[in-house]
C-alpha cells in the first residue's frame, strides 16, 4: 500500500512538471522596427511565436491601439512573419500599443506617434474652409491676402474640427492666397462681395455668436463711417461724450444768463 502511494505521488508531481515544462516551451514576443514614428510611415513588426524553440507559423490575434483605447485596430496575423499597419493622420500623438495574443497568452509591446500640427485649407465660393488635419490642437497664424490686402489671424482649432471664414471685398473678382507658413493655397479670380470698401475676413461662429464681433480684420481708411462697424463700446462713448457737450453748453448759458442779469440789476440801481 505505501508503495503504491509512493508511485502515485511521484506520478502526480511528474504530471505537474511535465505541464510545467511543456508551457515554459511556448513563448511569445513582439519585435517593432523602431519607437517613434510619423503620420503616413508603416509600421514593422513580426509577432515572434515559438514552441521548444522551434517556430510556429500559426495565426495570432493582434491589436493596436492608443493609450486609452479610443482607437483599435484588430486583425489575425501568421507567427514570425513581417507585417506592417500604416500610421494614419489622424492617429493621436501618444504612446501607441501592440498587443498579441495566442492560446491564452498575450504580450504587449509600445511605440509613439510624434507630434503633427498640420491644416487643410480650401475655398468653397466666398467661405474659406481651414480644417484640422494633424494629431494635435492648430494653433497657428493665418495670412489671407485678399488682392492687394492682408488679412492676419490666429487661429485654434482641436483635431479634426474645422471653421469656416467668409471673405468679403467691394464687388469683384480677386486673387486670393491663404498661408500658415507651411501650407498655401492660391486661387484666382474667385469673386467677393461686401459693403462699401470694406475687405476683411468674418468667422462665421462668431458672427453667429456675437453679431458685433464680425472680425473685419482690414478696410480702406476712408470706410469707417460706411462699414457701419460700430461695436457697443464706441456708441458709449459717443454718447458719453455728447452728454459732456451738452452740459458744457449749458453751463456756459447759465453764465451769460447770470451776467446779463447782474448788468441789469447795476443799471437800475
């Protein structure tokens, strides 16, 4: 009986062992072709999968993602065998992950996408359209010549939002450029319209917002009274002012009341 007990327990550990060494054997990896990379590179990996030492080619799950997962992408590859997904534009800057999984092991492995601040500019009729393009807020400078005159404003936009301009100029065709620095987009005889002599470029949400914040940005010198771009502030202060005129004047009448008055009284006497 205590040989027989004695064969079981070895049966038991040998059981146990042998299931240990055997998942020791299989081993999984992630080999990336580099950290760090940019909008429209590939990026290389090969998901290393072996058995005793010797290669699998069998298939296995993988998916990148960013760093909170808001963005996956998810498909079966072959073990040991190149493969390669490209970094989109819109793909966020941050670190980025690689994770791989087979027979209920999984691995994971990192990389980040570098910062890109990038804009799309285009014109549809009279609205320039400046869309955001790159993984990070657009915080950049806008030059807008509009013939002759130029028009500078700064902008911020959040990744993949977009603001629309409208142009403005008395009637007429006109060459239109658009720069930030980096890009340019050039377009000719594009025809404008506006009030008086007024050239300027509005930002359609905030007229929509704020109707006396139109964002004329540049206008003739002859044309303040014409635009009709008087903000509340000016109107106080135009009234503020006339009220001082009024007050004057009627100072200055009392006065010549009071000493017309005095001249009579000095004469009777």
């Amino acid at each position: 009986m205590r040989g027989r007990l004695i064969l079981l327990a070895i049966f038991i550990c040998s059981f146990f062992l042998i299931s240990f060494v055997a998942a020791q054997e299989l081993l999984i990896d992630i080999k990336i072709d580099k950290q760090i990379y940019s909008a429209g590179e590939n990026v290389s990996f090969i998901v290393m999968l072996l058995n005793n030492n010797v290669q699998l080619n069998d298939s296995v799950t993988v998916t990148i993602s960013d760093f909170s997962d808001k963005t996956q992408i998810t498909r079966t590859v072959i073990g040991n065998k190149e493969q390669s997904f490209r970094i989109e534009k819109d793909f966020i800057s941050s670190y980025w992950k690689i994770s791989a999984s087979y027979k209920n092991k999984t691995v994971k492995r990192f990389f980040s996408v570098g910062e890109r601040e990038e804009a799309d500019f285009s014109l549809e009729g009279d609205k320039l359209i400046i869309r955001n393009t790159g993984n990070i807020p657009y915080t950049k400078t806008v030059q807008i010549l509009i013939g002759d005159k130029i028009i500078t404003q700064k902008q911020y936009l959040d990744i993949k939002e977009y603001k629309e301009i409208r142009l403005v100029a008395p009637d007429g065709k006109y060459n239109i450029q658009v720069t930030d620095g980096a890009r340019i987009l050039s377009k000719n005889d594009i025809f404008l319209t506006g009030t008086a002599r007024v050239v300027g470029a509005l930002d359609e949400d905030l007229i929509k917002n704020q109707p006396s914040l139109g964002g004329v940005r540049e206008s003739s010198e002859d044309s303040f009274f014409e635009a009709k771009n008087f903000s509340p502030a000016l109107i106080l202060f135009i009234a503020i002012f006339a009220i001082f005129i009024l007050l004057l004047i009627e100072r200055t009448m009392r006065r010549k009341r009071g000493h017309a008055v005095r001249k009579i009284m000095k004469y009777y006497r």
